[in-house]
C-alpha cells in the first residue's frame, strides 16, 4: 500500500487531467475542491475549485504547490480523491478509523477532457482574476478577483450588458461621451466606465443623472475612491437635463414610465450615435388603450404585459424613422425579471422608405388603440415647431 504521498507523486507523474476531493470530515470550510491542469501565458499550473455550501474560491499553483496543498487537504479535511489523468483513473479513500485504502485502474482510452472554465473565461469580457472595483463592492467578486459562486447569474448578466454594448463600438473608437439616465445607484455605469477605459482602451467621459441628491453625492464618492475621473454625477431631471457636449451614447435602464421616452427622445434630438433602453413600468399606454381587440384589453395582467409590448414595439419604430438601426433584445432571462428587454438602437443609414414604413407602422397602432405616447408627441411637437425629419 503507497503513502498519500507516493500516490500524489505518482498521480503528478502523469498528465493530470482532473482531481476532485470529497467526503469532507465536518461542514465547516471546504465542501468539495475540484483541480483542473491550465496553461497560463505558455506556464502550467493547476488551478483549484474550492466549494463552500454558498461560494467558490479559485487559486492558481505550481505541481508541487498542488501537491502540498492537495496532501494537507486529504490529510485534514477531506477522506475520499478521485484523479483522472490521461491514462489512469486513480481512487483514494480514507475511512473514519483512518484506514486508507487505495486503488488504480488503466484506462481503455486516453482521458480528453473540455476546458470549461476557459471557455466560459473566453465568452466574458469582464474577466475572473481582474480586481474590479465595482464588481468587489457589490459582492459578486471577491478582493482578489475571483467570482463568488451564490453570484454568478448577476456576473452573468453585467457580462451580457457590456457585451451589447462593446458590439456596438467601432474598434477604433478613441473617444465615448455618454450621459446615464436616472443613473441610480450607478453599478453598472461603474462597470461600465472600467471597461471602456482598462480593457477597450477609451477615454471615456459619463455622466450619470438622477434626481436624488443623496445617491447623487454618494456615487461621486465612489468615483473619487475608485479614481474614475471621467466619471462624474449630477442632480437632475432627463426630461430638462441640457448639454453641451456631443453625446455619443445614451443610456436609460429602469427609467419608469415615460423617462424611457424622454431618454430616447433626448438621444434623437442630439442625433447620438447609440441608445441603450431598458424599460420599465409602462403605465401610460396601459392607462390610454381604449381600441383594439377587447379580448386584449379584458384581462388586467394581460392588459399590462401588451401595454408594455406595444409601448416598446412603438418606441423601436419610432427610433427606426428617425435613422437608427434597431433591435429589441432579451437583457437578462426571463426567470430574473419580467422586464428584460433593451432597446438597442444604432446611429446609421437608414433608407427613406424603411423610415416611413416604421412611422406608419407605429401611427397605425397607436390609431387603433387609441393611445398618445410621450415619444410619438415628442417627437410631433418637435416637427411642427423645428420642421423635424420624421422620416416622411
């Protein structure tokens, strides 16, 4: 019978594919430790897993690292180590007497094994082992950078808004002006706001609005302790909010309400190459409808979500008529939020009769239901008083 440590030199003599430890002594600390053999800048190292019952911590060693960690842990905590290398399966097991009992079978096949924590490293822009400051403070890293396990979905979803928005970007953009509608409590305007400036390399300037002055002046510290100094806080209200600068982005997540339309028409009026919308709370249009099919409108939980349907579904034409290339995307699933779709519209060439297709569609539901959205007025009082193109 080897000693443990027979047995970890004669695992590491091999190539290790994966090591799973479990069947610890009590629950306190380490549930289960999963080590996986991953090539960092052309250096092996074997990275470990460790399980608590609500988070995951991952940290990086050497073979004989590994080896020293992976003996105190059998040694201590956990009785029972299966090891797949890329011929072997091997099986130690210690029993509460202290017996161990260990045992070696060839395998008929060389063990291939799918990366899957680099492939979900390559599928996020906002990295593991990067120390994010924002992504720290709300909890989903921890201070070294690694994710914590109870977090990931939130991870998940902060990812998929900087991926609509870095697919947005030209790759040689040097520069981004972007004002934050009803900013909030600013997470992802800070998320945000790093990346366009560590990781695409931008120089960023972003203005976060909201009519809190109490959340207002607390974002501000936050950006002063991070050391963002092109981000930067204001009091006010998106429908008044002026400028001088040449907006490039607009951004409004959760705006209630008739904010959303006010964002959006804040953004055509300064012809801003990108919006980014998430509404919420479309109470105006669910308020008005009087046309349409009854069968529609009988319901009121019906009534809401077509309310908030045909809001959107206005809103994206009306963008169309004014020149943006549009889509309507799912922001996170629907198993999170029932809001979860973003406008997403793109500065760009759009022909004259795709415009004047989308502004009829638009007027001939908001004939039919009998309804006046604030975007639609908006955008008809600016016509009439600065000849507007409206596309027709």
């Amino acid at each position: 019978m080897r000693e443990l440590q027979e047995v970890l030199d004669h695992i590491f003599s091999q190539t290790v594919s994966r090591i799973i430890l479990s069947n610890p002594e009590n629950n306190q600390g380490y549930q289960k430790i999963a080590v996986r053999r991953i090539q960092i800048k052309g250096e092996l190292q074997y990275q470990f897993e460790k399980y608590t019952r609500t988070q995951v911590f991952h940290e990086n060693l050497t073979a004989e690292e590994a080896k020293k960690s992976l003996l105190h842990c059998l040694q201590t905590q956990f009785r029972q180590m299966e090891a797949l290398t890329d011929v072997q399966t091997h099986l130690w097991k210690r029993s509460k007497k202290g017996k161990q009992l260990y045992h070696e079978k060839t395998r008929e096949q060389p063990y291939q094994e799918t990366n899957l924590a680099h492939n979900r490293e390559k599928q996020y822009l906002l990295r593991e082992g990067n120390v994010i400051p924002p992504l720290v403070d709300l909890g989903i890293f921890t201070p070294e950078g690694k994710i914590v396990q109870s977090k990931y979905d939130k991870f998940k979803q902060i990812n998929r808004f900087v991926e609509m928005v870095n697919d947005s970007i030209p790759e040689n953009r040097k520069t981004l002006t972007v004002v934050d509608f009803g900013c909030g409590k600013s997470y992802l305007t800070f998320i945000l706001y790093y990346f366009l400036t560590e990781v695409r390399g931008i120089e960023a300037r972003i203005t976060g609005l909201d009519r809190r002055r109490d959340v207002i002046e607390h974002c501000q510290r936050i950006a002063e302790k991070y050391g963002y100094h092109g981000l930067h806080f204001e009091i006010g209200d998106i429908a008044g909010y002026k400028t001088e600068e040449h907006v490039n982005m607009v951004i409004s997540l959760h705006a209630c309400d008739t904010a959303t339309d006010y964002a959006i028409w804040n953004a055509i009026a300064w012809k801003a190459d990108m919006i980014f919308s998430v509404p919420c709370c479309q109470h105006e249009v669910n308020q008005q409808l009087r046309g349409g099919s009854s069968a529609i409108t009988r319901y009121g939980l019906l009534k809401e979500r077509f309310a908030a349907l045909m809001t959107d579904s206005i809103r994206g034409c009306l963008l169309e008529s004014q020149g943006y290339h549009v889509q309507l995307l799912e922001f996170i699933d629907m198993a999170h939020s029932p809001k979860n779709v973003l406008i997403r519209g793109i500065r760009g060439t759009v022909s004259d009769g795709k415009r004047r297709e989308a502004l009829r569609q638009a007027e001939a539901a908001i004939d039919e239901y009998q309804v006046s959205p604030a975007l639609y007025r908006l955008l008809m009082e600016s016509k009439e008083r600065d000849g507007w193109n409206n596309g027709t």
